[in-house]
C-alpha cells in the first residue's frame, strides 16, 4: 500500500491541553494505514546542507519558551530509523541533492507534539530531517526525491503553520488575511497547482500578514513535492489562538 503523505498543523505545547485537537489528530491516525517508519520535515530545524537526523533515541529538544513546567518534562522515546535514514542518503544522492548527517539532533516539537496525539504508544521509528532552505523549488525537490518511501511503508510529513503570526495572537475573529491564505492554500493543493505553490510569495493573498516569517509555511512545498497528483484532504481545520494561525492539515492520498 502507498502510503498517504500528510501536512500537520503542530499547534505548539499548549496542544496538548486541548482535548477537541487531541481527538482530531487521534481519529486520523486510526483511518491511516500504520506506517512502518515516519519522516518529519520539521519547521523548526533549518541546516544547509539537508541534514538528517539521529537514527537513536535522544532527549527531546524542548524549543520553546515560557510554558508551564510541565511541557519541560515530556517524553517521546519512539525507535530511530537507521535504515530509512540510509534510504533517504540514497535517493538525495540519486537527485544530486546535498546532504549531512546530525546524529546528535533530536525530535523537535514540531515533530513529537503531533506525534504524541497521534501514536501515543511512541512505538513507531521517526526520524526527521532538517529543511535546507526555504527556497521553494528546492523543497518541492526534495519532496519528489523522497517519493518512493511510500511504497516502502514510510509515512513522509511535513509539519508547520500555514498562517504563523505571534504577534497577531488573541484576536477576537479571524483575520480576512488569515482566512484567505488558508482558502488559497486548500485551493492550489486540492487541484495540484504545483506552479502556484512553488510561487506562492508572488501569487498567494495576505503574506506580509500571515507569514512574517516563512518557515512554518514551507513543509507543505516538501509534502505535495512528495505526493505529486495524489488526492488531497484535510481531516483538520479551523483556526487557533484567535485565528491568527490556521489548523487545516492535509492528507495527500
């Protein structure tokens, strides 16, 4: 079976207080085929050259700040994936795309709160692997070259924000540039406008708003470079913190 490629809205800590979120993210793991292996594209690990990650258990990387104690305190002890990193060396040398290992780089939280929600039991190797620019062109290749890990039982996810704006938290309705980058987004991915995508700082609405800074925005490039024309859903939408920052995650099936 191929397997689906996803783009997931990571929230941030406070996800995890969130019961409504928990359960969305926990339904849509159990409608997916259970992956062999899992390969995160994290927007909070950017290394040029694309760097892979640690292929053992390492303490989690706790890339956060000013949140009750507790969030300092979590565990997500899933395998390393020693062999799908040995894969991914092999088609990034095939596509002539450049690449480091970081064996001592940990799971970001861009990477384990989603996971967390979604497979508990921590039973699933993940390895992630670092965003090497925010070039777009350049991450739709990547996503295209790690391809063919759906035919081998991996589960390739790119993990961000469509719309990122901190400094827009709290607001009372969501904003007309937050809703209309979220609508422009479904639309380009459900009928795989891949030029529109890749040029999306010239074609899409509300950027300067939605996106102050890129990074949370570019890990859905990788997923649709990886999943090409396959059928596009989103089993999670809406807006959190005031609508400053959209929840929709895609399924690429």
């Amino acid at each position: 079976m191929k397997m689906p490629v996803l783009f997931q809205a990571h929230g941030a800590p406070p996800l995890l207080d969130d019961p409504g979120w928990i359960g969305e993210l926990a339904d849509w793991a159990k409608v997916l085929p259970r992956p062999q292996a899992i390969v995160v594209v994290s927007a909070h690990w950017e290394a040029h050259p694309l760097a892979i990650g640690a292929t053992r258990v390492l303490p989690l990387i706790y890339d956060f700040h000013g949140f009750p104690a507790k969030f300092y305190q979590l565990a997500y002890p899933a395998p390393g994936a020693p062999d799908v990193a040995r894969r991914i060396r092999g088609l990034l040398d095939a596509a002539r795309i450049p690449h480091v290992d970081a064996p001592e780089r940990g799971l970001d939280h861009g990477t384990y709160i989603p996971l967390m929600c979604m497979y508990p039991a921590a039973d699933i190797p993940v390895l992630q692997i670092s965003l090497p620019s925010q070039q777009p062109a350049d991450l739709f290749a990547v996503g295209q070259a790690l391809a063919p890990l759906r035919d081998e039982g991996v589960s390739i996810i790119g993990s961000g924000f469509l719309t990122h704006n901190l400094r827009a938290l709290g607001l009372r309705e969501t904003p007309s540039w937050a809703s209309e980058l979220d609508s422009w987004v479904a639309d380009v991915l459900v009928r795989h406008d891949h030029d529109a995508l890749v040029d999306y700082k010239a074609r899409a609405p509300g950027l300067r708003e939605a996106l102050p800074t890129h990074e949370h925005f570019v890990p859905v490039i990788v997923s649709a470079g990886a999943a090409s024309d396959a059928q596009v859903t989103f089993p999670i939408t809406g807006f959190w913190w005031g609508g400053a920052m959209t929840r929709r995650s895609a399924q690429f099936t």
